[in-house]
C-alpha cells in the first residue's frame, strides 16, 4: 500500500501525538493492536515527566518504548523476549534515540534489575502473558519505587463471562484468549495483594473499533485482507472485546518480602 494511503488510513483523532509518526513504521513494526496509541492512551492518565527511568515490560518492536522516550523526553528500558535487542537496537538507532532507550532481552520472571530502579512501569498488549498468576504483582512491583506507578493496556473482555468462549465468538476464539480480562477483573487482581491502589480501570473509548481498523488496514497492506482476528472483532460489535487499561501506584508501605 502507498504510505501516503497509510499515513491517512491510519490517522486517528483520539491520538493527535501518534499521528507525527510514520504510519509505514508503525505497521511494518506490528505485533497486536497498535501500540504507539495504547501507549499515547496509557499516558493519558499516567503522568510522566522527563527524565523518568520506565521499564517498558513486553515491548515488541520497542515502538511504544520509543514513542514515550521522544514525547516525554523518559529514558526506557525496553524488555522483551521474542524480540531480539540487536532488532530494537536497529530500531532505536533509527529513531536517532540510543540515549533513552535501552533494549533489553529478558523472561518475565528473571528481570535484570535492582529493586525500585524505575520511577513506573508499563507494558502494553504484553501484561497477560504472565500477569494473570496472582502472584506475579508481588515480584514485578518491586522494581518500582513506593509511591511509583504501574500501567498496562492490553486486550480484553468488557465483563467476564462464566464460560468460554463467549457465546457468538466460538469460531475465532483461541485457547490463550483465557488470560483476556475485564478492567474490573483486573482491579480485583491487583488490590487484593494489598500492595497497589488501583487509580484507573476502564477500557479505552471506541477501542474495539480502532483495533478493527488497525487489523484491517494491516491486512491489507500485507495483502491478506480479512483475516481471522478481523473476523472475530466484526463479529463481536463491540459487545464483548476491547483494550483495558489499568494505572495503579505501589503503597508506600507495601512489604515485598522475597
């Protein structure tokens, strides 16, 4: 597809900031929704102030690493483990930005850094895939700092439901769609640990329509139009599918005992 085509394809209101960003870079980068509008979404009701230190958890193609560090002037640590940091180096390279972003190769569960080094954490479409254990909170709000925030936004149920798939998606629903949670499941999760106070948890406005949009023109420029997730989100209408967003800050006193 022509990247003048794309640029305006991909021109969304809700993200004035996305939009000074080549929409030719943000698909070739694509992993999941689009993530230079989450993280423009997530940083929306998750103040951050330059010079920031920010570990960008499940970053990807370090795109929302690199958009938070040139419109925020924060310095990231971009972490990921199915992307390589040579590839994201090569990214931030381009981006003219090596000072403020770091790409780092990590699991999860075995991050290389000191207790309360960052002043907030973030990950966008990533949280999921191993925040879901009720415990996990417990190790990964240790490298905040107390008072620190923790913000995610990712794909999710607008209410839980009892059984799954939920009813009218059983054609496109894939078995590791069970970690897709409400903004009220989430709230649950974290608060019962006694260890964050949940500030915020909705689902971003008019979500499953941008990532309706953003699938599809991402088809198309591949040249597989209509495919399967797109399917699923037209199905669905809105009714049941959306991006959730979670902002929490770590209590002061909270004790994270190893």
């Amino acid at each position: 597809m022509d990247d003048d085509k794309l640029d305006l394809l991909l021109r969304n209101e809700r993200y004035p900031r996305s939009a000074r960003y080549s929409a030719r870079w943000m698909v070739d980068g694509a992993m999941g929704p689009n993530p230079v509008w989450q993280a423009e979404a997530l940083a929306e009701v998750m103040p951050l102030e330059a010079g920031m230190r920010i570990l960008d958890m499940g970053c990807g193609t370090a795109m929302s690493s690199i958009f938070l560090a040139k419109e925020f002037g924060v310095e990231v640590w971009a972490t990921d483990l199915w992307v390589k940091p040579d590839d994201n180096l090569r990214r931030v390279t381009e981006a003219e930005i090596e000072e403020q972003v770091h790409p780092i190769y990590a699991e999860a569960h075995a991050l290389p850094f000191a207790d309360g080094f960052f002043d907030a954490l973030v990950s966008i479409g990533a949280y999921h895939y191993f925040g879901t254990d009720d415990l996990y909170l417990g190790y990964y709000s240790r490298f905040v700092k107390p008072g620190g925030q923790i913000g995610i936004v990712q794909p999710g149920l607008t209410e839980e439901c009892e059984t799954l798939p939920p009813p009218g998606l059983e054609p496109y629903w894939k078995w590791d769609f069970c970690a897709w949670h409400s903004p009220a499941w989430w709230r649950r999760h974290w608060e019962k640990t006694g260890l964050v106070t949940v500030e915020v948890a909705d689902q971003l406005p008019e979500s499953w329509q941008d990532w309706l949009r953003w699938n599809e023109v991402c088809d198309h420029d591949g040249g597989t139009p209509g495919r399967e997730e797109a399917q699923m989100l037209h199905a669905d209408g809105g009714r049941m599918l959306g991006l959730s967003r979670v902002v929490a800050r770590r209590e002061s006193h909270a004790r994270l005992d190893e």
